[in-house]
C-alpha cells in the first residue's frame, strides 16, 4: 500500500515571480509611489497587520476555548477591550491638545 504524491510542489514558490516586479515598478514609475499607494489602499493592510499584533501582544498569541463558539465569544470580548483602550486613549490625546 503506497502513496501517490496528487501535486507537483516542485514549481512552487513562497515568493512572488519575478515576472510581476517589472509589470509593479511600471505603475509606480507612471502614477508614482503615493497616487500608486493610494489607488490601491495600501495602507490598510498595513492597519489590519498593527491591529493584529496589538491583540496579540496584549490579549496573548491564543485563544485559551476549545470549543468554537467560545473561542468566537473570547475574540469578541478580546475585541471589545481593545477598542475600550482605544477609545480611552485617544480621550487622553485628545485632552493634551
């Protein structure tokens, strides 16, 4: 009783071909870096990745349920503590200025 490999994994890379970089640095030369960052809304992927680390650090790298619907209950609470402290923070910016 052998196994059959199903997928050729022999072509695949972690990085993105090289024949999408030439197609990218066109749009930057001709829209610029900024009108490119823009168009693209560049920036949010970059806000999900710092939320993400932020609920991590604070709240921890797991969620501690085991059963789904209490791990989706612990992330709504972890969720609703962090935009508490969110919002009290920015109440004491706010107020220096």
């Amino acid at each position: 009783m052998g196994f059959q490999l199903l997928l050729d994994t022999s072509g695949i890379s972690s990085t993105r071909p090289k024949a999408c970089y030439p197609v990218l640095n066109q749009a930057i030369k001709c829209y610029g870096r900024m009108k490119w960052q823009t168009d693209r809304d560049y920036g949010k992927r970059n806000q999900a990745e710092r939320a993400i680390d932020r609920y991590k650090r604070i709240l921890g790298n797991r969620l501690h349920s085991r059963e789904f619907t209490r791990q989706r209950q612990e992330a709504i609470i972890g969720c609703s503590i962090l935009n508490k402290m969110t919002c009290i923070s920015l109440g004491e910016n706010r107020l220096e200025f």
